[in-house]
C-alpha cells in the first residue's frame, strides 16, 4: 500500500494542537511532524483543515428490534452515514432474544455487521437475565473482546433486571474485567405513570416525557452507583441526561468512586420543547430517557468541561415517522423509542460546542474519540493520531457552512431531529486504516471493509 501524506494542516488531539504533516503507511501512522513529503507517493492537502482522529460512537443500535419493528438502518447504510458524519468507529449492542445465550447473540450480530459494515465495529453484549450460563457467557466474551454489557434498570417485563442480579453481574465483572454499563431510570414507578395517563387519555407524544421523570432518572443512577460501590467496580451510565443523574455521578466522582457516564447531542441540543411539538410531530422526538427541559443543557455542558461526564456518544437508534413512529398514533408508549444521530454528532459537537465556546478543541477531540478508545479497550489503536495507531483521521474543514436536514443526510430514516440547523463544519475526508472512506462527500468505502475490533478490558 502506498504511503499517504496529509499535508499543511492543523493536527489536533485530546492534547496537542500543532500544525504538522501526517504521514501514513499502510494502515498506521508513522510520523506527525515536517519535512516528511519526500516520503509520500499520494497527498491529501489539509491546508486551512483541521486534521483530527475518527471518530469513535460507543452506543449505536443497528436493525435493532423495538416493539415488534426493528431500527431503520442497518449495518451498511448506518456505518455509511457514520463514514461520511466523520465517525471511523462505533460499538453496537448486540440484542439476545429471550433465553438465547449470549454466544449465540455474538454470532448473529457478527453475521449482520461483518458483511455490511463501512467502518471499524466493537459489540457490547446487553444481559436480559443474569444467571449461572449468563455469567460464563459473559467471562467467554470477554476473552473474545467483547468487554462491555449493558443492563436496564427500566423496561419491567422486556429488559429490567432486579438489583440483585445488577450487584450479580456487576459482582462478577470485578473478576473478568469487563465493564457494566445501565440504562438509568426506575422502570418499575414510570410504567405505573404510564398506564395512569393512557387511562386518563393523555395519549400525545408529549406525555411520553412527563412520565418519565428526572427525578427517576436520579434515583437509578444513585442506586447504580451505590451497587458499583459495594461491588467494587467501575460503572458506566449510558444516555445521561439530566441534572438529577450528572449530580449523582458528580457526588460519586468527588468521594473518589469510579462512576463514569456519556451524555448524547439530543440531551445537548434538543428539548421537551421539542416533544412537545403540535400534533404527532413530537414522536420524532421519542427517546429514553426523554429530552428534558432546557435548563438541564447548561448542566450536562458543565459536566463535559469538568469530566463528570466523559464522553459524547449518539444512541443511534432510528425509525422512520411515517409507519414506525406512527405506531404510535394514539397511544405514546407504542412510539418506538430512539432518534437518529451517528452522522451529525461529530459536526454538531464542534459547531455548537467548540465554535460557541462551550469546550475546547481538544476536549472536543477527547470527547467525540480519545475518551471512548480509552473507557472501551481501543486505545491507543484508535482514538489519537500518533506513530502506531490506525490511521483514522478526519480532515475537517471548520468553516463551510451547510444545513442539516434528511433530504441530504445520508441514514435511512426518512426525517431529521436538526431539520434547518445550521452548522459550521464538514468531514472533508474520511480515513480508516490509511484507506479514504469519504472524499469531498463521496462515499469510497465498501460494505464490508470494516473489521471487528476485539476490545481490550477497561483500565481507568
Ligand atoms: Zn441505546
């Protein structure tokens, strides 16, 4: 494979801003400095561009099954639009059917992903029930390097599990070094308001918020962390995002318990406004936890500057409205639960983080790629640009300006959350491994030419 030289730009990591040339050999970087021209047989000029590594989303759900219907994009279009969004890497939940064992659940979803994926995939395995074949499945994939699984504190009767086999699991992965990560909200109290409001009629998208309170967001997490605790083990809350849950990580954080926890671009940059809009509109909006009022955006900022919360990652988890958020009609908690994301998150962070002066460049970079690598086995393979590691690199044109919208986005989902939202900013192009994936808003990559990443344990 040739050598490629990405020249004249600004290369920028979690801790460096510099401007230097990127010099690539087949799928590594070899060298980040000057006068390394004579060296290259091909050359990407990033004059004016920002040079920074690919980005990695920890929490995709790809043709997931939801309510009898399953996401809308599947492995190949969904890492397509993550290509051309600037991300280089996600890791999926894989999804066991009821009392398969979780082998079995890795085998199929390294059957959905290996044929299909654009880009660099990990699997976290979600645990339905936690038992004796349940806990040697786990120790199994472990050692197959998938490192992470994921237990829900919310669906009773779907996916929650008691606290008994939370502290069980988590008790466990203190011995095989996996990391637990859980979905945060008191499932048991929020299906009692649910049903309460169907039979007082209250059916609107909207109410699919009010029943899902901040305050049962906050209890959950606090029992989280207070399990972990006893446990002995790091925990990891996905989708953060509310005031309630950050300040039961920060309180955790500040006596020293190794609490950890991602916050989302819709929960930075969407609102209950938004499901609140007139009609059925506000089923586009439809996520859980659900977006919370205004006032809780300023706090999950902060929480990204201090480190309370480490990381930004989507939740992809998109479903058309005609059809699959209708579902819905008349009855809010038949709405398929998840919003799109994968392709926008690079830009939106750094439009309206980095260019409003909510964080830095660098902790933009931490955020969207070097935090995710490090909490989840990849680094420093992925996640930085350095001599070694995969040459994943988004040159980055920091001043074009466009509108986010689903008549140019690339997922297969048939509206947009950002519909009209003007950014700065566009993934110029997209390397993986030394190979381009998206030039100038071609897609180059081919189904399949992602490869699984086995993941290495969690070391905080
Ligand atoms: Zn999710």
């Amino acid at each position: 494979m040739a050598r490629t030289l990405i020249s004249g730009g600004t290369v920028v990591t979690a801790t460096d801003t510099t401007a230097a040339d990127v010099l690539i050999d087949g799928e590594r970087v070899v060298a980040v400095g000057s006068d390394l021209g004579a060296q290259a047989e091909q050359v990407i000029d990033a004059t004016g561009r920002l040079v920074m590594p690919g980005g990695i989303d920890v929490h995709t759900h790809m043709e997931m099954p939801f309510g009898g219907t399953f996401s809308s994009d599947d492995f190949a279009t969904g890492t397509a639009a993550a290509a051309w969004g600037g991300t280089t890497t996600i890791v999926d939940f894989a999804v066991p059917e009821h009392g398969e064992s979780l082998q079995t659940t890795a085998q199929r979803w390294h059957q959905k992903a290996g044929p299909k994926a654009h880009v660099d995939y990990g699997f976290h395995m979600i645990v339905r029930e936690v038992n004796e074949q349940t806990l040697a499945d786990m120790d199994a994939l472990v050692d197959q390097g998938i490192t992470s699984f994921k237990l829900f504190m919310a669906y009773p009767g779907v996916f929650m599990v008691d606290d008994a086999s939370l502290f069980r699991a988590m008790s466990r992965s203190g011995e095989n070094g996996a990391l637990i990560m859980l979905h945060a909200e008191n499932g048991g109290p929020i299906d009692v308001l649910i049903q309460r409001y169907l039979a007082e009629g209250r059916t609107d998208p909207v109410n699919h918020g009010l029943t899902r309170p901040a305050s049962m967001e906050g209890e959950a997490t606090h029992r989280a962390i207070a399990l972990a605790e006893l446990a002995g083990v790091a925990v990891y809350i996905v989708h953060l995002s509310s005031t309630d849950a950050l300040n039961a990580v920060r309180e955790a954080r500040d006596n020293g318990v190794a609490a950890l926890a991602e916050t989302c671009p819709q929960y930075l940059f969407l609102s209950a406004d938004d499901l609140a809009r007139p009609g059925f509109e506000g089923a586009k909006y439809v996520c859980s936890p659900p977006l919370r009022p205004k006032p809780h955006q300023a706090e999950l900022w902060n929480g990204l500057r201090s480190d309370d919360l480490q990381l930004v990652a989507t939740d992809h988890c998109p479903f058309h409205f005609k059809q699959q958020k209708e579902m819905g009609l008349g009855n809010f908690a038949k709405i398929p639960n998840g919003l799109p994301g994968v392709e926008d998150r690079y830009t939106l962070l750094y439009d309206g983080g980095v260019r409003l002066g909510q964080v830095s460049l660098n902790r933009f970079v931490e955020l969207v790629a070097t935090a995710p690598a490090k909490l989840f086995g990849l680094y420093p393979r992925k996640g930085t640009i350095a001599p070694g590691s995969d040459a994943d690199i988004v040159v980055f044109d920091p001043d074009t300006e466009r509108v986010l919208s689903a008549s140019t986005h690339h997922m297969n989902v048939d509206y947009s959350c950002y519909e009209g939202h003007h950014v700065h900013g566009v993934p110029e192009v997209v390397l993986q491994r030394g190979q381009v994936l998206v030039d100038h808003g071609k897609l180059l990559a081919q189904a399949g030419q992602g490869k699984f990443l086995a993941r290495s344990r969690t070391t905080l």
